[in-house]
C-alpha cells in the first residue's frame, strides 16, 4: 500500500497520507477505504490529505473524473472540509484547478496548503 490513514479522534481528522507515484487508481483505492469508515461517512470527520513527496500520475484534464466520482457521495462531502498538502508545482496547479470546482459542483470545501500546521489550523476551524 502507498499510503496510510490515520484517525485523529480528539480533532475529528482523518489523516491521509500517500508519497511516491500516485495513480488515479491510489486515489480511487483510497476513497473507498475513507467512504467505509463510519469517522468519515456519519461522524463528519474532514480530511487531511499528505501528498509531500507524491508525484501524481493524472493529467488536468482527469480532474472532471473526479468531481464525477464524488456526484452519487455528494451527501457525505457537502460542507465537510479537504486540506491538500502539495509540494510540487503539478500538484498545487491540480489542486488549485479542482478546488473551485469541487465546491460549486458537490459543496466540498478543499483547500491547499504548503504545511501541515498551516492545514491542521484551517481544518480545526468552524466553518
């Protein structure tokens, strides 16, 4: 497995973290791990997403496949938040060109961030 998920329960974060080569299939792989924990799906829990050392295999134009996955679990995503920690130049224009997105279409509020402190800070924050 490339990558590990952690549950933080005193902050209601669930901590992902995935480094290397990253395929769209990782992510997928990944997704439905976080859509079979009841922290995420019923207790609301938001996302740190750790991409630090990651090198994502997907071209822009895959970003739409995405948003189209997340359509039929738009009831667990609306209003609960994602922080993305990139940091290489692909993956904060990806993450950037998804954010918008993201939101208008499903109500995902995601956000990308160069530290953890710095996303830690924002996830732990009411809306």
């Amino acid at each position: 497995m490339k990558y590990r998920i952690q549950i933080d329960h005193e902050s209601r974060i669930i901590r992902y973290r995935h480094s290397g080569i990253i395929f769209p299939e990782d992510i997928e792989n990944a997704w439905s791990e976080f859509l079979s924990l009841k922290e995420f799906t019923v207790l609301k829990y938001h996302l740190l997403s750790d991409y630090r050392e990651g090198h994502f295999q997907m071209s822009f134009r895959e970003l739409p496949n995405v948003i189209d996955f997340m359509r039929p679990i738009e009831n667990v995503v609306r209003g609960k938040k994602q922080a993305l920690i990139v940091d290489n130049p692909h993956g904060v224009a990806g993450s950037i060109l998804f954010i918008d997105d993201v939101y208008r279409e499903v109500g995902f509020i995601v956000k990308v961030f160069s530290t953890e402190s710095a996303a830690l800070n924002w996830l732990t924050q009411p809306i």
